[in-house]
C-alpha cells in the first residue's frame, strides 16, 4: 500500500543554520504530497501542498518541490527561526475506498530550533 | 475562532468504560474523518466520511464507531476502554472526496487517558 518515509526523528538545529527535512513516498500513482506542522499541544495545519503543474509551493519561508523520479518530497527552509520548533509531517492523499480520499503520514520529525 | 470544535479537549476515564468525543465542523466540508495521535503510532488515519457515509475504515476493533447524526457531525464512541486506547484524537475534515488533493483541516484534538 501507500506509504510515507521520513527518515529523522529529531533534527536539532541552531537558528539561522538551513532546513531541510526528509520525506520520501511509495504510491501506486501520482499522489499530492503535502507538509503538516503541529506545534506543542495545537492541531497539526498545513504548511504546503503540491502543485499538479510542477510549481514549487511556498509558505513561511518553506519549501518543498515534488521529484518524481525520486519519490521525494523534501521540506526546506534557508535559516530557521526559534519559533520553527515544531513537528513536521509529511503525508500524501490515497484514493481511499469508496471515492473518498484520505491522507497516510509519515512518522513525523521533531525540528528545535535553539539559539 | 476554531472551524472544527472537539469536545471534551481532555477526560480520564476508567478501563473498561465507555467514551463519546464529539466533533462538528462549520467549514461546509463533505468529508469527515478521525485519526489517532499516540507515542506508538502518530497520527494514525481510523475512519472517513462522505456525506454522512462510513468510507473508509482502518480501525481494526469494532470498540470504536463513528457516529454522523449531521453532516457537519462526526462523533466517535469508543467502548470497554483500555489503557492503550490513551492517546489524542483528532477529527478532521476536508471539501469534497476523491484524488483531488483535498487539504485537512484538523480539530484541536481530545485528550484520553485511559486509567
């Protein structure tokens, strides 16, 4: 079935050092891919979607652009901040049964941010 | 103010009772869904709905149902509760079905400790 891999658990960085964050997939098809953040005791919210047209969606300074050829979906960010800290999970949209569709997550990565 | 309100947002209950978390969204979305977040298992997908309809269901113990008395209601019963069914519960929900790469929007989650 479908799947999501996120390699690191914990990614410890000092502020201002670059972002990256690694998500891979396995997909029968062609899956949007997306990025969730959920800070401490909040609900996770979307932080970036992928386009069907290859454009690189961004937001807060975060990017991600979808590989195909490599099944990737990596998150990056050019110099994190403090309030970066947070867990990011990667996740793809999955046919479902039934014509409904619903998202598989990754095990998520824990990112501190410390100055 | 919150589009997706979850109660109770926290509640102890005692091995072998019985549960009921509520959701209601008043984003206008078709789809609903409930994912558990624990240690063991982030956000773990267990049960989607279309238009009031059971779409899709990953929970493997007939302890959890779902129940849609509204479109914008999903509620989730559990029952003969168990210290590993601790974990927060999130409700989502989405516009519309299908492979389209419809966003979830995520409930602030209820807690459940189990004792």
């Amino acid at each position: 079935g479908d799947s999501v891999t996120q390699t690191e658990g914990l990614v410890t960085l000092t502020e201002g050092l670059p972002v990256m964050l690694n998500c891979t997939y396995q997909s029968t098809y062609s899956p949007f891919l997306f990025w969730y953040v959920q800070h401490l005791n909040e609900a996770p919210k979307l932080l970036l979607k992928s386009f069907t047209d290859n454009k690189r969606p961004e937001h807060q300074g975060f990017h991600a652009t979808l590989h195909k050829s490599s099944s990737s979906f990596h998150l990056q960010k050019s110099s994190a901040q403090l309030s970066d800290s947070a867990l990011y999970y990667c996740a793809l949209s999955d046919r479902g049964q039934g014509g409904s569709a619903k998202l598989i997550f990754g095990e998520g990565t824990k990112l501190t941010v410390s100055s | 103010d919150p589009k997706i309100i979850q109660k109770p947002k926290y509640l102890v209950a005692v091995t072998g009772s019985e549960k009921i978390l509520i959701c209601e969204q008043y984003l206008g979305h078709n789809a609903m869904y409930w994912y558990r977040q624990s240690a063991k298992k982030p956000l773990e997908f267990m049960f989607s709905y279309s238009y009031q309809k059971l779409m899709d269901n990953q929970t493997a113990s007939s302890r959890f149902q779902p129940q849609s008395s509204k479109k914008n209601h999903l509620d989730l019963q559990i029952t003969a509760l168990k210290p590993d069914d601790s974990a927060t519960y999130f409700c989502a929900s989405s516009q519309g079905q299908g492979n389209s790469g419809n966003t979830l929007y995520f409930g602030e989650g209820s807690r459940l400790i189990v004792v």
